[in-house]
C-alpha cells in the first residue's frame, strides 16, 4: 500500500523568524519579484528539497496518494514569434513543425500519468502556452477526448483556452471548432494598444487591425465567457498609452479584464526593470480601477481579474458592502482551473515543456522549463518515463506560501480552505503576519464573494483593503518561507551578490 506523503521537515534556512515589519519592507523594496509567482531564488531555496531523479516516479505516486480531486493544465509551446515580454516556456521558429509530434507526446504523457495514479475527479482544464490555438483543431479535439475518457469529469468541469488577436481574427474555423469541442471560456492577450510599444516589445503582428475581427469570431461562435489580457508596468508605457489601452480593451466588451503588472524576471526586457518604480507601476492599478469601474467592471482589492456586471450599483459594491452574493455569486471571471487553485488550492497536474504541478507536499516541474526546447521532453516520453526535470518534495512553509502566493490572485485566503489542505488555521500557521496586517489595515475578515467553488465551507476570508492591494509586495511577503524572506532582506543589503532568482 502507498502512503500518502507528509511535508518535508525545514531546510535550517525556513527554521528562522523575521521580524514582520522588516519582511514587509524587503517585500515592497523587491517589489518585482516579490509577487504571485512563487518560489523566489529557487536555486537557493528549494534546492534542499530537490528529489534525486531515480525518485521521482515513486514521490509522485505517494504525493498524489488520496488525492481524489485535480486540476488539470496542458502547456501547448508553439508562437509565432517570442515576444519580449514573455516569461513563458515557449520553443523558437524551427521546431514550430513539431506540433502533431508534440500533441502525441502530450497525449501519451496524460496516459503515463493515468497509469500511475488510475481515475481521479477533474474540476478544470486549461489549455495554455505558448499559444494554444497555434495546432491544428482537431489535435486538440483528440487532446480533449483523451483527458475526460481518462479521469471523472465533475459536473461543474470546464475548460479554457487562450489565443492571440491574430490566430483569432485570421481563423475562424479554428475558433469555431473549439466550442464545439466543449470548451467555454477563451482568453485573448491584447496586452498593450500603443503601436511605438508593440514594435518595442516586439508584438506588432498582433495589433488593433486584428482586435475587432478576432472579437467577431470569438462571439459568431458562441462563447459567452470571453477574457481579455492587458499588461501594464512597462518602462515605456505612459499613463496616457495604459488609459487608450484600457479604454481600447473596454470597447471590445469582454466579459472579464485581466491585467498582468509586467513580471521582468528571466525576459528578454528584464534590463528594463530597475526604469520602472513602484509608484509607476501603482498610478498604472490606479488608472485601470478607476476606467474599469466606470465601464461596469468591478474586482475585490487585489484581484487582477475583472468582471462585467449587468447591475452598475454592483460596481461600488466593495468590501463588506450589503451585496447578497448567495442568491447570485459574482462570476470569478477566471477558469475553472485557476478558480480552484487560487480558492482551494486545489493540486493540479501539469502536462507538457516546463510545465508545473502542485501536490500537499510536492511541486514539480517539466523537463525543457530551463532550454525552451522540445528535445528533453519527448525523449523522457520517448522512453515512457515521467518527463519531470525538478521535483522538490518541501516543507510546510514553502506548501503554505505556494497556497497563499496564487490565493493572492483574488486578493483573498479562504479560512476553511487553508485549514482543511494544512490541517492550522491561518492565524496559528502565521500569528505575527495576520497581527501585523491587521494592526496595519493591510488586511481584514471578509465573506469570500466566491460562494460557488466553496461549495458548503466556511466563507470567511482574510481579505486585502484598499491599503493592502496598494501595498500587495509587501504584504504578501509576510506569508513566504523564511528562506524567501531572508534572501528578499539580505537582497537590500549593500554587498549582498545576488543569487539567481
Ligand atoms: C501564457 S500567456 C499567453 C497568451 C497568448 N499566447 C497571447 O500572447 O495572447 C498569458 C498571459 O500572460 C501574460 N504575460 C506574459 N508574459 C508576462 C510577464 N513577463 N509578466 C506578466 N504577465 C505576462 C500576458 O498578458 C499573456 O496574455
Ligand atoms: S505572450 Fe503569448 S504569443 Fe507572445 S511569446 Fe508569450 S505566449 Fe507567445
């Protein structure tokens, strides 16, 4: 019989206190890094957790043990051309013939996997990249019959997928094809309007002569659950650009906004990090709260995913406010997928190039994250064998801050939620952080407004005001390991040499 796998005991780096007050000014002096995108400075602290290969496949088994409920995500690494900006594991331009060779090798890996841990009850499907929408449509009609004729699909399964404004305006059919295969919700990434920025960042082949076709297509076939990506926080995007952008973006009336605050770490651009400051980067939240909500979108402090409301009162309904979300919860305006990962922190399979998963105890990552290439990869499937590059078996205070880095995406910890995956309440897990926030009004006690995917929990959350979401580096740096925290003081530090991030 398999065991389930506990959390590892702490590397002597996560056995340290801070002092919180120190690790909330480190977070907001880091404020590029410190951020959802968890862990920081791997290399240094989760390299102690690192499982040795001939491992890999038996921590798998146990760390999966008794997990009946997942999320699913399959990383499709085909573009066009790379843009600047990206933080994404994408393949440059002479392996984008490779496509029905990699959806094969996609499909046998979720067979691998399938073998390894039998049926288990799916909740959501994205289907990410990379551009998604790059392969042909019926190889990833085939990808989808594999994945429900291999697990238990929940009722509520839904699945996701992202496009860009050129493949959206240019094939319809394509477009087409995905509802009808059963997929609901698509996102499509106009980042930025201003021409003089797309050349810089190189993206000028998606600019606005496709936006209004491609958002046609997207509603001649039928998809009511429309997401448009924006990003901001560039060193050359003035507030001026960003309100066009956002005013742009509103036009197209999507049903939900996301905004992306330009991430540097390990991009083509990162050199440009340092021109951007902090008060930049929070005039640019500022301008897209204040246009959004004007246009009827509304968010929780925090939250970078904004939701149309039919009702305008809805728009100013805000923290605390009188809103019965029980009869009528707000749409989170996210996938499935992403929905239970930020409100449950519910594990999720990662399939294909560099692709994440996430246990109780375990993160892991795909082979070909470090290369940008498909050749590890399909040679680990090639072989038959799970196509992971780092495994990292952690502690419960990188587990935790795993949980909390991605809930911060609506700007909320769910009480119950963080109780039932780590067996603590929040408050005993982190009892100087939550005395701090809450002496600070960085944070306070809500009902979570995501009354669907709790489904009979608790709703109270541990919420970010107003002050809070402005402050959003600092204050989710008190819920990282110590071993982050010390690496984001010590970063300060005049003579300090940077280990890589
Ligand atoms: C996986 S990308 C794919 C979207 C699609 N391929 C496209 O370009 O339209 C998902 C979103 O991540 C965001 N993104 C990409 N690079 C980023 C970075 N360095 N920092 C923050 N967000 C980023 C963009 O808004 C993008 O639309
Ligand atoms: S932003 Fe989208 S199109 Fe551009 S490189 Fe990244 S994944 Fe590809």
């Amino acid at each position: 019989m398999i065991t389930r796998l506990g959390c590892a005991p702490p590397s002597p780096a996560d056995c340290q206190t801070f002092d919180p007050a120190d690790v909330f000014a480190a977070g907001e002096q880091n404020h590029h890094i410190s951020n959802t995108a968890y862990p920081i400075a791997h290399r240094e602290t989760f390299w102690p957790y690192r499982i040795a290969r001939e491992a890999h496949r038996a921590t798998v088994e146990s760390a999966f043990e008794g997990i009946d409920e997942l999320c699913l995500y399959s990383h499709i690494p085909f573009c066009e051309t790379r843009c600047f900006f990206c933080e994404y594991t994408v393949v440059g331009r002479r392996e984008l013939d490779a496509t029905e060779e990699y959806m094969a090798a996609l499909d046998r890996e979720l067979l691998l996997y399938r073998e390894l841990l039998g049926p288990r009850r799916l909740y959501g499907l994205d289907i990410g990249g990379g551009t998604p929408s790059f392969p042909a449509a019926d190889l990833i009609a085939r990808h989808l019959q594999n994945v429900t004729d291999n697990f238990a699909i929940s009722a509520d399964f839904s699945v996701s997928i992202e496009t860009t404004p050129k493949i959206a305006s240019l094939e319809p059919d394509k477009i087409r094809a995905y509802k009808a295969m059963g997929i609901d919700r698509i996102s499509m990434g106009v980042q930025v309007t201003q021409p003089d920025l797309l050349k810089t960042l190189g993206r000028e082949e998606n600019g606005l002569e496709h936006h209004y076709r491609a958002t046609e297509n997207i509603r001649r076939a039928g998809f009511t659950k429309f997401n448009i990506d924006l990003m901001y926080g560039f060193a050359d995007q003035s507030a001026e650009s960003w309100a066009a952008t956002l005013a742009h973006a509103i036009a197209l009336e999507p049903e939900y906004i996301t905004l992306y605050r330009m991430r540097y770490k390990l991009t083509r651009i990162s050199h440009q990090a340092e021109r951007v400051t902090l008060t930049h980067a929070r005039e640019h939240a500022r301008v897209a709260k204040e246009k959004l909500a004007a246009a009827g979108y509304r968010a929780n402090p925090g939250k970078n995913t904004y939701t149309r409301v039919a009702n305008d009162t809805d728009c100013h309904g805000g923290q605390g406010s009188a809103r019965d979300t029980t009869s009528h919860p707000a749409p989170t305006g996210t996938s499935a997928y992403l929905t239970r990962r930020v409100i449950q922190g519910m594990p999720y399979l990662g399939l294909g190039l560099g692709a994440q998963s996430f246990t109780h105890s375990t993160i892991s990552y795909n082979s070909g994250a470090v290369g940008k290439n498909l050749s590890p990869y399909l040679r680990d499937i090639e072989k038959g064998i799970l196509p992971i590059q780092d495994l990292y078996h952690l502690s419960s205070a990188h587990m935790m801050a795993k949980m909390i880095a991605v809930s911060f995406y609506f700007g909320e910890i769910n009480l119950s939620a963080f109780r039932e995956k780590f067996a603590i309440d929040l408050e005993s897990a982190y009892p100087a952080a939550v005395d701090y926030l809450l002496q600070q009004g960085l944070m306070h006690y809500t009902e979570s407004e995501n009354g669907a995917e709790l489904e009979g929990r608790d709703k109270r959350s541990l919420s970010l005001t107003e002050l809070g979401a402005k402050h959003f580096n600092g204050s989710i740096a008190l819920f990282f390991a110590p071993s982050v925290q010390d690496y984001l003081i010590r970063r300060n530090l005049p003579d300090y040499a940077h280990a890589p991030l």
